[in-house]
C-alpha cells in the first residue's frame, strides 16, 4: 500500500517536474490577462479601422458588410436549396422552414467531393477576396461569385435557380441560432478555420449609405496580425507554420488559433524539443519531420482526461519515436499550452466584439447570445471549458450564452434567404399600406382647391348654415397700433386646463406686455357637468385669482379666450356651436359664453368685470404676433388642435352688415372634410380613430393633422402591423391596445434626427414595448410618414388662406406674416420646415414669413380687449 502511494507520489512528482520544464519552454505561448486585455484593444482598434471608409482599404481586418439587415423572427417559412461550399468537399441541402406553433426546420441533403484537380484549376454579386483552406482556383479572386454560378447553371440549362443570397458560413451560424434563439447577434467559427461575425449599427458602417438599423458585419477577422500587429506574441513556431503555408504572410491569426494549423503547430513544437534533446531522448523519425502527420485530432485526443496519456502513447508509438511516460506527459502538456493559447485569443477577439456590442447598445451589462460552430470547439474536451472561463474574465459586464450551431452553412444560408424572403414581403405589404399617406402634389393642389371652394360657401350667407368651414366673424376689424395701454384681465379656457392673467400693456417709445398668471384644473367631471357648474368652477377660479394679485375691487376689463367653435354676434357675444377636446358640459351648447360667464359672476357676488371681449385662441395668436410685426394678418395654431384665422375684406363677410374695412375670420378650419369632401384621402385609420373619438364625424381634418391624434393614427396602424408579424414578434401588449397612449410628443421625440435607434427602443420601453432594432426603424418610419402627411395637409390649407389674400387685394405677389403657435409646430422637429416647403409650392406667389407666437391666448385675448376698449373710446369721443 505504501508502496503504491510511493510510486503515485513520485509519479505526480515527476509529471509536475515535467510540466514546470514544458511552461518554461513554451513560456512564449502562456499569455497573461494582461496582455490579453491588450489583445482586445489592438482587434478593437482593428474592428473600427475596417468600418471606416477612410482607413478600410489598409485594413487588415476587413470588417465586410453582409446586407444581412436582420435576424429570423420565426415567422420564416418556405422552401429553399442550399449550396455549402467551405472545404474538400461541398453539401446541396433542400431546406424547408415552417413557421407553424412548433417551428420546425426539415434538412435532406448530398455531400459531394471537390476534386483536387478543380480545387486547384480554374474559376469557370459578391466579390471574392481572397482564397483560403487551400483553395486555388484561378479566374475567381475578385469575381462576383453569384455571377459565375448564374454562368454555370445557364451553361448546363437543364434547371433554373433564383440565387437570392450569398452567406458567409459565420453569418449561417449566426442565422442559424437567430432562428432558435432571437438574441442571437452574434456568429463564431472555430473548427478548421476561424471567423466571427455579429451585428453592427448600420451608422458605424461607413462601406454602406444609410445609417438606421444594423448590419451583419463579417470580420474576417483570421488576417488579424497580418499588418504585424501580433508580432510580439507570435514565437519561431508560429513563423515556420506561415513560411510553410500556401499564403506566407496572411491569415496569420488564424494560424495561431485555427484547427487546421494547431497539430503542425505541436509537431513543429515536438520536432525541436527532440533536437535539443528534450524529448524522445533525441529520436527523430521521418514521421515526426512529416507535415501533416500529426493533426489537431491527435491534440483533441490526447488532451482527453483519462485516456489522454494512453492515447498519447499510441500517436507518438505510431510517429515512431518510442515515448516513454515522462514523453507522454510533456507532449499532452505542449498540446494544452497549444490549444489553451488558441481559446484564450479567440476569447480575446470575441471579448473586443462583445464590449463593441454592449458599448452601442449604451447598456451598462450585456446580455446576448453567440451562435458558434466549427469542429475545434465541439469536438475538443477542454476547448470551450477553457474558453468561455477566459471570455468571463475578460468581459464580466457581459452574460454570454453559447448555443451550438446545427448546420450554419447549410440551413443558416436557407435562413438568410427565408429572412429576405420575409423581409421582401413584409417591405411590400408596409409600402402598400404606407403608400395611402403619401400625397403627391397634384393631390395638394387638389386639398388646397376644395379648401379654397369650403371658405367661400363658409363665407356667403346663402350657403353659411350648411358649410362645414364656417368663417366665423370674430368682430376683431383692427390689428394692434402700438397706442394700447392699460391693465387687463385675460382668461384662457381651452383644454383641461385653464389660466386666469393680468396684462399690463403700456405704450409709447418702449412698448411693454407685463404678464401675471395662475393655472387652474379643470377636473373631468366638470367638463362633462352642467354648463353651470363649470363656469362657477372658472368664476372661483377667477376670484382666488384677483384675490392671490391683490386686485379685487375695481371693474376690469376681460378678454376671454375660448377655444371652441363660437358664432361670434359681436366682440362680447359668442354662442357656443360644439364642443370639441373632450368638453361635454350640458346647456352650453347653443348659448352665448360671455352670458354664461356674467351670470356665473352675479351668482357669486363678490366682484365685477368688464368682459370686453370673447377671443379665439387662433385669432389671439395672430394679435400677439401682430404687435410685434405689422405684416400679421393670419394665425394659425397646430398643438392639440388646429385651426387659422385670416384679416378678410369686409365686402367678402356676408355674415355681418357693412363693407368698409377687413375683419379678423376664426376660419374652424378643423371641420374641413366633415361633409365628406376628404374621403378620398382619408384613410382606414383615420376613419378608426374617428370612429372612437368623442366627437366621431366631426373635426375629421384637424383629426389628420394635430397632436390630439396623430399618436392614435400611429397606434391604430402600429397594432394593423403587429397582427401582421411585422412588429413585436407578433405580440400585442396591453399597453399597445390602450387607447392614448402613444402621444404625439413621442413622435416629437422618436423624429428627432439626434435621437439613435437605441433612444427610440427606450421610448418604447417606457411604453411597455419591448422592441428589436428592427422595431424601432419601422416604427419611426411609420412617425414620419403620418407627422409627413400632417403638416403638408396643413400647408395645403394656408396655402388656401394665403392665395385668398393676395388674390382679395389684386395682388401679383403678397408678402404676408403668419403668426403660429401649438406644441406640434414648436416642439415636432420637422413639421414647420415641411409645412413651409408645402406653402412655398402650392403658393410660389406669396411670400410667407412664419412668426412663432408668445402666449397668444394670454397675451393676444388683453390686446384685443385692449384694442376693442381703444376702438369703444374712440367711437364715443
């Protein structure tokens, strides 16, 4: 017994003793953390140097774009043929996809053998490169490889095949778990070659225009090295393995970790340790000195755990060099150096891309999976063990699953096609449906021509009650002149919530518009109470108001600016024609407001006021800007609603008695359509979202171009899309199915030409919506394409206003300001310029300046009380 732990003892002796002398040897080869950090940096370096345009053409690592621009979903299906050319022989594959609950994938393939003599004769749209594994055909390098197969297939001309894609086997790996597992982004290849691939942000690809989305990128990255880069870690082994090779100079990282090169590499390392004595006891056989007699496969073997020492035995007995066990040993300790040096530079290169990955994604940890194939790695019992302990340690901000590739360049290339396949349907049914919010500019015109057509019936008495644009008078004959003076009061009620203000305007050589103001709720069920209960809400309002300014007492004046549709029978009267924004307030309807507002003031008793005026918003708007620039005589409001105003000639107002002089026209112009006259371009989720709103049929132009429902015109196609599979895998959030909730300041923030595709992915997030890349660029295309449609619609109907004014007064040219105001034209960041663009080609003989208003409906309800008090003054002086 203790004879045999004697013997045990001295044998793990001996085995450490020989293992120290083989470190020591092979030291070169033992790379530390360090330098492997080291290593990640210099291929990072190398990764970014491929994907610029202005260094890729010295690049070492090419970094090729793929144009595979997504992964399967697993809504694939379909049949497709494979052909699998990568080594000494080559696959046809028949691959059908189902895309059935069960995804299923059904292979029947032949292998067939390359002949050496093709393998090395000559070559009978993707470029190739460059030859590798041996490969010699000439006529090829730098030939469009689908070209020269159409050629074939033509020659024979017994069978025709639609080649829709040409696929790296990296990328098929990639492809390949992409359809088992969605995370998958990345491919790796470590068998008789070595290359990865993974998806890069299409923005960072300077070889290929457009910069939203992402890209496959092929690395290519085995020529690693070959500018140098690795000379300090490359040892003489690493050098005699290139000098002897059928491309000296080139794939020289490759040829440090690849299967194809990691048996020369031990029996180059095991032919000098017997010249110097250190193995064998200096035999040397012609075996031994025989290239390719030792392969990776012996490595694999002898590296085994319990069988390794045995196996190692009988490949050097076979090589005839007659090992003893202390030879066994230290050539099992050499293979391990050999491949532990491999896996721990595939882990640094792989380590570069994952921290590449994470730093794009902005994401402080990476979760991702790698779809890997390629016999050193399934096929090695230490490989993978070895490696993925190293990737750990490299990058530990990264949670990596592997998952084993089956059959990437064969089923991964049916994938690549099944993908375009899909992508190339989904393309064509999105632009179908799209293409309905696309509005050329004959069919402009033809908006601004009917806009044109409802102004005038609004216009005319005879047809006014039936007109769907009603021009109302606003009774405001008189832009600002500068020589307004006085305090005011102003009260805004036009949407859930509403101001009370104090105006100070005082003339003379320095102008100045001094403003106080409170906001106030309107809860719910005011809104949608009695007429009664809401205006005491807004006179309690009022009086905490005059009571917080300290102003109660004396009677001021008050301009009131609602923000419905009014027929306006003087400057202080107005009867509420609808209600619009969600206000549903019974006896309102049909009743003059400033009524309804004094006698909510007697009601109180507690103070009074000299309601001057009752103001558009709209009109409000153009008076603010009008102040500032004598040229304003329109006004125009995009936010929540819209709406314009324009200064019309009185001769045209058959409404109101008396042809002297212009007045100001609250056009309501959201109303356009509501007679049916838009149908033709409206779409089936504009009559969706009309259909739900709370006023369905009515204000159906506003409901096509303001904030209120762009964002429901967006959910309403987003969820038609999703049903489709084209979005969200299919799946339909709760979030998705609420009605509002996709507001139109994330179009606002999802347009924004500065925001990346990962901002837009976390817009969606906080909406409860998990998206892919892909997600996130159709659904900004979607944005833009109804934000589009919006503000050329409404460039189209102030084109109307604009041509009417010019062509009122006999004008050839008109040089006219518009004063706006709205959330959607402040804050959306391309409406304004597409609207302007709009205006300038369906008027080229106006000259339209756009001013953006201050507090229109603040500031613009005291000037026109100011205006309206001057003009009382004067006419009773």
């Amino acid at each position: 017994m203790i004879a045999a732990q004697l013997l045990a003892y001295y044998f793990t002796e001996l085995k450490d003793d020989q293992v120290k002398k083989i470190d020591k040897y092979l030291y070169a080869m033992r790379l530390s953390d360090e330098t492997l950090i080291d290593i990640m940096t210099r291929f990072r370096k190398e990764m970014k140097n491929g994907l610029s345009r202005d260094f890729n053409p010295t690049a070492t690592v090419k970094m090729l774009p793929t144009f595979v621009r997504s992964i399967p979903d697993g809504s694939e299906k379909g049949d497709f043929i494979a052909l699998d050319l990568g080594g000494s022989s080559f696959r046809i594959l028949r691959v059908q996809v189902n895309h059935e609950k069960n995804q299923n994938v059904h292979m029947e393939s032949e292998v067939y053998d390359t002949p050496e003599n093709i393998v090395h004769g000559s070559g009978s749209q993707a470029i190739l490169i460059t030859w590798t594994k041996r490969f010699k055909a000439s006529g090829v390098e730098g030939a469009d490889v689908v070209k020269l197969l159409n050629k074939a297939i033509k020659k024979r001309g017994d069978y025709d095949a639609n080649i829709v894609a040409v696929v790296n086997d990296t990328v098929g790996t990639m492809m390949t778990c992409g359809y088992d597992d969605q995370h998958c982004e990345v491919g790796l290849i470590i068998g008789t070659g070595t290359n990865a691939c993974y998806m890069e942000e299409l923005r960072h690809i300077d070889l290929v225009e457009g910069d939203e989305g992402r890209m496959c990128i092929n690395t290519e990255w085995g020529a690693f090295g070959d500018d140098g880069s690795l000379e300090d870690i490359r040892t003489e082994f690493d050098r005699e393995i290139d000098r002897g090779s059928l491309n000296p100079g080139k794939q020289l990282f490759e040829k440090m970790v690849s299967g194809m090169y990691l048996g020369e590499l031990v029996r180059l390392i095991l032919v000098k340790m017997a010249k110097e004595g250190l193995l064998f006891e200096g035999r040397i056989t012609p075996e031994l000195l025989t290239r390719g007699k030792f392969n990776t496969s012996d490595v694999s073997a002898i590296e085994k755990n319990k069988e390794g020492l045995h196996n190692a035995k009988e490949i050097l007995t076979r090589l005839g060099v007659e090992p003893s066990d202390d030879d066994c040993v230290s050539v099992q300790h050499v293979c391990t150096i050999v491949s532990f040096r491999s896996a721990n530079l595939v882990a640094a290169t792989l380590g570069a891309i994952l921290n590449r990955l994470r730093d794009n994604k902005g994401t402080p940890r990476l979760r991702t999976t790698v779809g890997v194939d390629g016999s050193l790695y399934k096929t090695h019992p230490q490989y993978s063990r070895r490696f993925h302990k190293t990737l750990r340690r490299l990058v530990p901000d990264s949670d990596v699953r592997f998952l084993l590739s089956e059959s990437g360049s064969g089923k991964g290339a049916a994938m690549v096609t099944a993908v375009a396949y899909r992508l190339a349907e989904q393309h064509r049914q999105i632009e179908e449906t799209l293409a309905h919010f696309h509005l050329t500019k004959d069919m402009l015109l033809e908006v601004k021509k009917r806009m044109r057509a409802e102004m005038e019936l609004g216009l005319r008495k005879q047809t006014h009650n039936n007109a769907v644009v009603k021009m109302l008078p606003s009774f405001v004959r008189r832009t600002p002149d500068g020589t307004e003076n006085g305090d005011f009061l102003a009260l805004d009620l036009g949407g859930t919530n509403f101001r009370v203000l104090l105006v100070k305007i005082r003339s003379g050589k320095k102008r100045t518009v001094e403003m106080h103001n409170k906001i106030y709720a309107i809860p719910i069920e005011i809104m949608q109470g009695t007429g009664e209960e809401l205006f005491d809400h807004i006179v309690s309002c009022i009086s905490d108001f005059l009571d917080y300014m300290g102003i109660k007492g004396p009677r001021m004046p008050l301009g009131f600016t609602f923000s419905f549709p009014c027929q306006q029978t003087s400057l202080d009267a107005g009867i509420l024609i609808t209600w619009t924004k969600g206000f549903k307030a019974t006896d309102c309807v049909g009743h003059d407001v400033v009524t309804l507002l004094r006698d909510a003031i007697k009601r109180r008793e507690e103070f009074d006021l000299d309601v001057v005026a009752v103001v558009n918003d709209t009109v409000g708007t153009m008076m603010t800007c009008a102040y500032e620039e004598p040229t304003c005589e329109v006004g125009l409001i995009v936010g929540t609603g819209s709406n314009a105003c324009y200064m019309e000639e009185m001769k045209n107002v058959e409404m109101v008695e008396g042809d002297q002089g212009q007045m100001c026209i609250n056009m309501e112009w959201g109303a356009f359509g509501d007679n049916g006259c838009l149908d033709d371009i409206r779409t089936h989720y504009d009559r969706l979202v009309d259909e739900y709103s709370l006023n369905a049929g009515k204000q159906r132009y506003e409901k096509m171009i303001s904030g209120m429902y762009l964002g429901e015109i967006v959910r309403n196609i987003l969820i038609d899309f999703t049903k489709k599979g084209f979005l969200f895998r299919g799946q339909i959030s709760e979030t998705l199915k609420t009605r509002g909730i996709f507001e139109t300041k994330f179009l606002s923030q999802i347009e924004s030409d500065r925001l990346a595709l990962l901002q837009v992915r976390a817009i969606l997030q906080q909406l409860g919506l998990n998206s892919t890349c892909d997600d996130s660029i159709l659904v900004k295309t979607v944005c833009g394409v109804v934000s589009r449609r919006a503000a050329q619609l409404c460039g189209a109907g102030m084109a109307a206003v604009v041509d009417k004014i010019r062509e009122n007064r006999g004008l050839d040219r008109l040089n006219v300001t518009v004063g706006v105001d709205g959330t959607l034209y402040k804050l959306h960041p391309h409406f304004s310029r597409i609207m302007h663009q709009t205006v300038k080609e369906l008027s080229p003989k106006c000259n339209v300046s756009f001013l953006l208003s201050e507090d229109g409906s603040g500031k613009g309800a005291a000037l026109i009380t100011a205006v309206g008090v001057r003009l009382r003054t004067e006419a009773s002086s």
